[in-house]
C-alpha cells in the first residue's frame, strides 16, 4: 500500500461533443487536507464524481485507496458530503446516521456508538431526535458532515462543507477537518470560501478547462512576498537592479515615485534596501506582505474569467 489516497494521471471525460474533463493529473497523500480550485465550469464536479466512481473516465489511470475504481472494499473507506444534498427529511439526525451506517454494515451497538460521538462532535446532540425538515441549513450541513464520517473513512471528499455556515460552524468544520488529519484521514476539499481553503489546506491544485494548470504546497510555493516602495527620484537602472531580485518586473506606478515587486521570501527582501542604499536612492517607505489565496488564484486564473 502506497501513501497516496488519490492518484490520476492524464484522467479525461469527453460527454458527447463536450470535453469536461481534458487531463486531470494530481495527487493526494493519506493524512494530507487537499484543495480543488478552479471557476464555475472548471471541470470540479465532473472529476469528483470520476473520483468517486459515479463516472466513468473516457481516459486516463485512477487509483482511490489504492485500488481500481470501483473496488468495493476500498469505497467502503471513503465518506463524502456532496454540495448539493437532499437527504430525507422525515428521518431524525439519529435515523439519518442509522441509515447511512446499516448501508456500510456497521454492527447495531458500534454504530450506536458512532453516532452518539459524530452527534456530539456536530453540536447536535439535543436535536438529534427532531426531524430534519426541522432543521435549519447549517445543521444540515452539519449533520452532513456527520454521515460523511460514519464509516471512520480513510478518505473523505468534502463538496462546500461550509455552504451556509454561520463563523461558529465554520470554525467546527475547520476543527473537524484537522481532527482527520491528525488520525491520518486523507481530506479532499471543493470549495469557493479560499479564505476557509487557506486557513486548512496543506496543498491546493488549480484547475482550468478540465485541465491541472499548477500545484502547490501553501506555505511553500505560497512564500513570496509583494513589496510596495515608495521611492526618492530613481531611473531604470534601479528598476532595472530591483527586477533581477524579484520573480517579476517590477512595476511603476503613475506618481513616477511608487513601485511594487514580488520577491521570492524574506532573504530577497532584506536585499532591497541595501541595494537603493548603494544606488543613491532615497527610500521613504517600505511595505511587505504575502499574498492571499484569492490573489493567487486571480493571478493564475488569468484575465477574462467571468464570474460564477
């Protein structure tokens, strides 16, 4: 058994004269929190349900647990909590996680236990006699998010597990996530919210046109650091100086006074003001920060998205 719970390569799905899917290449390891990005029409749902085995691939190599797609001991092993979700709603919290506990054929008083623990750990222990149509939408989600969990999965797929979560849900479902991480469960997450993706991913890749267009580790490749400085009079030998430490040309704003660069860490930037030092050049201010997810993700995406 590898260490990987997700593997694709070149995965392809074509419905018709429609390509949704033209080459999914990624990879997920056991006890990692992975992150799916990408805009609306990106290919994101139609490559969930190929990794789920609701779709058939029309190309490329899959393994999920290791196994085939398909494997029943190996789906048996994999939880998910779909966007999209109409469970039933004559059914309590407690029936629900019953019902879906009797599918995996956990035992009656093991899965009594689970779902007194998943119950609790959803704050949903005094509602879980009370019917679902009962429910308002974030203990939906959240008793959602309890029966992605009632086979104890080794992989769990999370499709907007925050959709219609107030702060206090969010913080549960982040806390959940590094629960599972910690015991070693494999998390692949879908989400828009990049501010939830940043604050628990360890690595994220982008999609595009059903295409991987980068992979990253967030913290890692995430590094870098976009400057602003305010300068005294410069010509463009300082820019020209400024550009062979940075990952991009600097750029100059209209005042002839401001520019803005992006260096690769903190190394790069402690060269800045030494390097306008030796030049002559008066620096008056000095501002750094890393980049957030949402950035990057514009800046990968590229221009001429429409939004979703």
């Amino acid at each position: 058994m590898n260490g990987l719970a997700v593997e694709t390569h070149g995965l392809r799905k074509r419905f018709g004269a429609t390509l949704a899917v033209a080459d999914l290449s990624l990879s997920v390891r056991r006890g990692e929190v992975f992150g799916f990005l990408g805009p609306n029409g990106a290919g994101k749902t139609t490559s969930l349900k190929m990794l789920l085995g609701l779709v058939s691939p029309s190309a490329g190599r899959v393994s999920v647990l290791g196994a085939r797609l398909g494997d029943r001991e190996a789906r048996a092993r994999v939880g998910f909590l779909p966007e999209h979700f109409r469970f039933q709603d004559w059914l309590t919290g407690r029936e629900l996680l019953r019902f879906h506990g009797r599918l995996f054929g956990i035992p009656a008083a093991e899965l009594e236990r689970r779902a007194d623990r998943l119950l609790t750990r959803v704050d949903l222990a005094d509602a879980a006699h009370r019917k679902l149509r009962e429910y308002s939408k974030g203990m939906v989600q959240r008793i959602g998010l309890a029966q992605a969990l009632i086979n104890d999965p080794d992989l769990v797929f999370l499709d907007e597990p925050t959709s219609g979560l107030d702060p206090l849900g969010r913080r549960l479902v982040r806390d959940v996530i590094k629960e599972l991480k910690a015991r070693g469960t494999a998390v692949f997450l879908n989400s828009h919210l990049l501010g939830e993706v940043e604050a628990t991913c360890d690595r994220v890749v982008f999609i595009q046109r059903g295409r991987t267009i980068r992979e990253m580790a967030l913290g890692t490749d995430a590094a870098v650091i976009e400057v602003e400085l305010r300068l005294g009079p410069h010509d463009g030998a300082t820019l020209a100086a400024l550009a062979r430490i940075a990952v991009a040309a600097p750029a100059p704003a209209a005042d002839g006074r401001t520019v803005r660069l992006t260096v690769a860490g903190e190394d790069a930037l402690s060269a800045i003001a030494p390097l306008l030092v030796e030049r002559g050049v008066t620096l008056y201010e000095m501002r750094a920060g890393r980049p957030s997810l949402e950035a990057l993700f514009l800046e990968i995406m590229g221009e001429g998205q429409r939004p979703g």
